[in-house]
C-alpha cells in the first residue's frame, strides 16, 4: 500500500470503513471514524488516539502544552486521507462572521457538543493532569468570553449562545441564534463532557477500553420505554446531573478570578466591569448548566414560525398548570421521537385548532429533556382564563392509568420550578394547579393529577393546611370576639377544601 508522511500522520490508500462521502456532522459520524482510525492502528491505547487526533487537528496552543505537553512523543497514526480530513473539520472550533459555528456535532440526546474541549477534558484524564481538567474544558473558555464580551457588550452576550442545525436528520452546518458569545453553549457543553469523561477516566479502570467504545457507550445510548430510570450511570442524557456531582461551583471561580488577576492591560473602569461581568456570569452560568434542566430551543426541535405576533407575559407568573398531552399518548424516550412529537402537536394546534402556535409554554419528554413551546416570555394557550398569568407545562403521553418516568416527574418538580423562581420568571409563591381546574378536561390524567396534588405550592393542599391552622386558632383562642359565626367560617373553607383535594 501506497502511504506518505505528513505532519506525522500517515496517509495511505486503502479501504476505510468510513464513507468518503460523509459530510454530516453527526457525533455518530464522528464515532466512526475513530472506530476506521482504530480498525487500522492495533495495539494503540485510548490516549494515543486521542493524541493522535489532536495532532491530527493541529491542537497546540500554550495552555495546552501547558497541562497535556507538546505532541513530539505522539503515536503516527495511519488514516485514510478522507477521514483524517473529517476529523480535522469536525474537531477544529472557529465562529465566522455569519455565525456559523464550525468543530461542532449533534449528537443522540438533542446537544451539541464542541469535540475540541471535549478531547481535552478526556485527554487530561487519561495522562492523570487533574489540574488541567478546569482550564482546558471550561475556565479558559469563560474568562476569554467574559473578556471578549466587556469590550464588545453592544454586540454579543457573556456566553452559552445556541445554535440550530440546517436539518435534524442530517446536520451539516450549525448556525448560531442569538447574538454570539465567544464560548458558545456548544463549547460548554463539550467542556463539561470533558470534565465528566476526564474525570472517570482518572479514577475507574477505562485506559483499556478503545476510545470509540467510551464514545459509543456515552453518546450512543437509546433509553426504553423505562426512560431514564432504568439506564446506565455514564451517559450523555445525565450529563447535568453527573456535573452537579464532580464539579466544585468554588474551585471553578476561584480559577476564573486568579486568571484575571494577569490581565494586565486593562484599566480601572475595564477591570470594574470585567469583575461585574464575571461575577453575574457566572452566577448566571450556574443556573443555567447546573440548576435549569436542558432546554431543547424552538430551532433545535425545528419548530416552525409563531403565526401572527406573540403577546408578552408579566413576569414573574404567579401560576403553574400541569398538562400531559394525551395524544401522542406514549411517552417519548429520544430526542429524535420528542422532536417529532412537538412539531406534529405544533401543526394540530396551528393547523386544525386555529392556533398561533403549540399551546404550552414547556413539555416534558421521558429523554431527559425540556422542550421549550412558547417559552418563558410568550402568553400560551393552555388553561383558560389564566395563560396570561401561568406557565403551562405538558408530560408527553397518556397517565390516565400510569405515570410519567421519575426523571421526568422530578425534571419538572424540582429542576424546571428552581429554574423558574430563581430566574425570576414564576413567583415564589406560585400555584400548582393540574389542568382540569381550569377546563372541562380530564388533563392532566387521573393518575398524574393525584401525583401532583403530592407536589410543593399545590394549592389545595395550601389551603387545607391553611384551614386547619385557622380551625386551630378559633377554637383555642380565648378572645372573648370569637363567634360562632367565625367558627361556622373555618369549618365551611375546611371542609372544601378538604373535599376538593379528594376529587379526581
């Protein structure tokens, strides 16, 4: 076989098992043509890949020389020129004037994940450099961020802008859908799955798995019709909930704050605002990666226009109605099924209701995501005579009979509603309330409807706690102004409540 050397990586002429047409920037794209590089390099261990695709990318700068080293004791690896030129492509991160992010991949769960700080973090692991984990896979990239936006504040956002794909099915470009920021949501999240990656690898015994299998078994997971619950550790779908676990919210900071202490070139006023800057960002980078769940946007699950103009909600919101959809009446467990989901519900609500666009505000899916309807600014059209005033959050499926997943259930109960009152979009006092109390309706189903009745702020149960405190204090007072009219009072608000909280 023909072959030539180059940047030490050696090219030769022989069948791959990757497609030379493949274009798509897919994370099971990429999977494969590690598994190609793999088939053709026996004996190589995980970090001589993962090195060798670094090279192969032309990753090198100072910082990470500083923690990972220099390539010069890298492996050669023999590749075929079509997938080495893929991986080049699909690993290298750069944003375009247009917006166009490059170096990104969509992959299973709905995320989209910068590979470069991803193979970072990993890499970091792998040579057991643990104190590189937090500037190679996100302290870098904030600050550098933090930075870019004190001096262009008209014209991007501190950081985590999303972006949306060109077509779910097969992604190619990947556009961003706000103002930029230098670290893109993309970049965070490969930096976290970095974290998470590297930080396994440091600590459990994976150094003899090959790297398409640590790939494969992270991003490749299908949950059942058990969801979340029933799958493993280790996997993309629980990437937040295993970051909440490693990461220390104070190392990371401090981190942050000693990298700005060099920053020389910046005058009183620059460092005022760049410590303002960096203080609420990252405050605000907490709540989004660690507090709120993963919200699919409407570009990510490719929803189609609102029709006409939205009207505005006056936040924060002092109720929450629960919804589940009925039709489709099985729960979705994947990206790929929530994403058809709502745009078939999207097009029933618009095309036959006669609606703007989807009615509720949030949905649920049993994949580990949030799908986001009409979001948090947005008036819905979901429980009569309160859309203007509530957020409407819908399970998908039928719970009738059943319920929805744990995962899901505890994604709303506890993730979506701490992500809401701390952002300051639904009251801290807010209202629980289950669809049914709004409409002639069996929504949100008997089953889930009772569940919620379990949950904080559900408001009957409020008011039974209410009326029986009030009942307490009557009947042990010894102000001679109660009256048996006061008492006939409680009695009654004890006793509906105490039958409305029964009624299905």
């Amino acid at each position: 076989t023909a072959c030539k050397n180059f940047k030490k990586i050696v090219f030769c002429a022989f069948p791959s098992r990757f497609p030379s047409a493949t274009t798509t920037k897919h994370m099971k794209d990429f999977i494969r043509a590690v598994e190609s590089i793999e088939a053709v390099n026996p004996g190589l261990q995980m970090l001589d890949v993962v090195k060798g695709l670094r090279k192969a990318a032309g990753l090198e700068t100072d910082l990470i020389k500083r923690y990972l080293g220099d390539l010069s004791d890298a492996h050669d690896l023999v590749a075929d020129p079509s997938v080495t030129s893929y991986v080049s492509e699909v690993i290298n991160h750069s944003l375009s004037q247009l917006r166009k992010e490059e170096g990104v991949v969509l992959t299973l769960d709905g995320s989209n994940v910068a590979l470069a700080s991803m193979l970072l973090g990993l890499e970091a692991g792998l040579q057991s450099t643990i104190q590189g984990l937090y500037p190679l896979t996100l302290t870098h990239n904030l600050v550098a961020s933090f930075l870019y936006h004190v001096h262009n504040e008209q014209t991007t956002v501190p950081f985590g802008t999303k972006g949306f794909w060109d077509s779910i099915s097969s992604p190619k470009v990947y556009t961003l859908s706000d103002l930029p920021s230098l670290v893109t949501d993309a970049l965070i999240i490969g930096g976290i799955d970095g974290f998470i990656l590297g930080s396994e690898v440091s600590t459990s015994n994976h150094r003899e798995r090959s790297l398409s299998d640590l790939l494969k078994s992270y991003y490749s997971q299908q949950p059942d019709a058990a969801g979340l619950d029933a799958s493993p550790r280790l996997i993309s779908q629980k990437r937040r909930m295993n970051f909440k676990k490693l990461v220390s919210f104070s190392l990371l900071k401090s981190q942050m704050v000693q990298a700005l202490t060099v920053r020389r070139n910046l005058n009183e006023s620059e460092r005022k605002r760049l410590d303002d800057v960096m203080s609420e960002g990252f405050d605000q980078f907490v709540h989004v990666y660690a507090v709120c769940p993963n919200i699919i946007t409407r570009s990510q699950w490719g929803a189609a226009a609102f029709i006409g103009s939205p009207s505005y909600l006056s936040l924060p919101v002092p109720y929450l109605f629960i919804h589940h959809t009925y039709q489709p009446s099985k729960p979705c467990t994947t990206f790929d099924q929530c994403a058809s989901d709502m745009r078939s519900m999207q097009h029933y609500h618009q095309q036959t209701n006669g609606w703007s666009d989807i009615g509720y505000s949030f949905v649920a899916g049993s994949d580990g995501n949030l799908y986001e309807g009409r979001g948090w600014n947005w008036i819905g059209a979901h429980s009569y005579g309160y859309n203007s005033i509530s957020y409407g959050v819908c399970f998908i499926g039928d719970y009738t009979s059943t319920l929805p997943i744990k995962s899901a259930m505890d994604m709303v109960q506890y993730d979506f509603t701490s992500c809401a009152v701390n952002g300051g979009r639904l009251s801290s006092y807010y209202n629980l309330y289950g669809h049914r109390q709004a409409d002639s309706t069996e929504c949100p189903g008997n089953s889930l409807y009772r569940e919620i009745q379990n949950w904080a702020h559900w408001e009957v149960k409020r008011l039974l706690i209410l009326g029986i405190y009030c009942i307490y204090e009557v009947l042990t007072s010894q102000n001679a102004l109660v009256t048996v009219q006061t008492i006939t009072v409680s009695l009654c608000v004890f006793l509906c409540v105490s039958l409305q909280s029964y009624l299905p």
